[in-house]
C-alpha cells in the first residue's frame, strides 16, 4: 500500500502543499493566523445573536405568561440555552409572529452560523494550502459576518419598534401594575357580588 502512494506522487501526500507554499514572501502563521482571526470575530457575531434570541425568548415567555420572578427567568434561560439558533428563530416567531424580512434574515443568519461552526474548516481545508486560499477564506468569512451582522441589526430595529425602545424593566412594570389593576378591579367585583347575596 505504501509503494503505491509513493508511486503516485505528490498528489496523495497531505502535506506536499507546504513545499509549494511561497515561505520567503508570506510566512504561514501569519496567514493562517488572520482566517483564523476572522473566524473568531464571524463566531463572536454568531454568539451574540444566539444569546440575544435566548434572552428575548425567554423574557418574552415570561412575560406572557405572567411569571415575574427571577426563578421563573432562569428557568427559561436554562431551556432556551439548549436549543438550536433555528428553533430559537422559530420559537421567537410562535410569540411575535416575526415580519417576514427579519425572520428571513435571521433564518438565512441560522444557516451561514451553522455552517461556520460546523463545516466551515472541513469544508475550505484545502484553501489553507495556498496563500490566495488564505485570501479567499478571510473574503468569505467577512461576508459571513456581515450576514451575520446584519441579523442583529434587524433583530434591534424590530425589538426597539416593538418595545419602543424601552427597557425590559419598564415593560414589566407596566405589566405588574396592568395585573395589580385586574386584581384589585377581580376583588371589587366579588365582594359586590359577597354583598349583594348577603342584602338577598
């Protein structure tokens, strides 16, 4: 077996490439190292948006559901942090049916996201074996990061559209005094109804 990949030449030796890589002009830690940078910064996006979709979820869910305690939010955030960015997208959908450019941009950032975390370096392998494949792989990887990007920045402009702008602590007041208002309104009412049976 040995004798007929050397019979073969270089073409089936993983490494022949680095005897070809122009060393004395472009040393290759140095253009390894800026993919790998521009890598990093892609997947910092990446996580950004995940978080910030577990977080709006998750308070999302507690504010529907009228859980206001801190216990309740972190139940949530446990959950939610389990799933994948593409339900977390849909699951954000199921509670604010989401306009269709956003949940288009978010699900196109799903599967750019994922494909950078789970294939990219086994995809574009062979790129690391030329400097203009360093070259390209930094092209891409900006534009994944843009794509990226860009999801955030929707994801922000619709949550300030929609929340106006407020804080989530606003919010929530707003919706502990909307219940202590039903309540109290709940409690008018069945003593009304207390009195009016005792007067019968």
């Amino acid at each position: 077996m040995i004798q007929a990949l050397d019979f073969m030449g270089d073409d089936v030796d993983p490494s022949s490439w680095f005897s070809r890589w122009p060393h004395d002009q472009i040393p290759l830690a140095e253009a390894w190292e800026a993919v790998h940078t521009r890598f990093g910064f892609a997947a910092q996006v990446g996580s950004e948006l995940e978080t910030g979709l577990v977080m709006l979820v998750s308070q999302s869910q507690q504010l529907k559901e009228l859980r206001l305690t801190f216990h309740d939010l972190l139940e949530h955030l446990e959950a939610n942090g389990e799933l994948t960015l593409g339900r977390l997208v849909m699951r954000l959908d199921r509670l604010h049916e989401l306009p269709m450019d956003l949940k288009d941009a978010l699900l196109t950032a799903t599967r750019r996201r994922n494909f950078l975390i789970h294939h990219f370096y086994r995809h574009r392998a062979d790129r690391f074996h030329t400097p203009q494949g360093c070259e390209q792989l930094k092209d891409e990887l900006v534009c994944l990061q843009d794509d990226l990007s860009a999801a955030v920045e929707l994801l922000k402009y619709w949550m300030d559209d929609v929340f106006g702008a407020r804080s989530v602590d606003d919010i929530r007041d707003d919706i502990r005094r909307d219940l202590q208002k039903w309540r109290s309104e709940q409690s008018s009412m069945l003593k009304a109804i207390v009195k009016r049976k005792d007067e019968i």
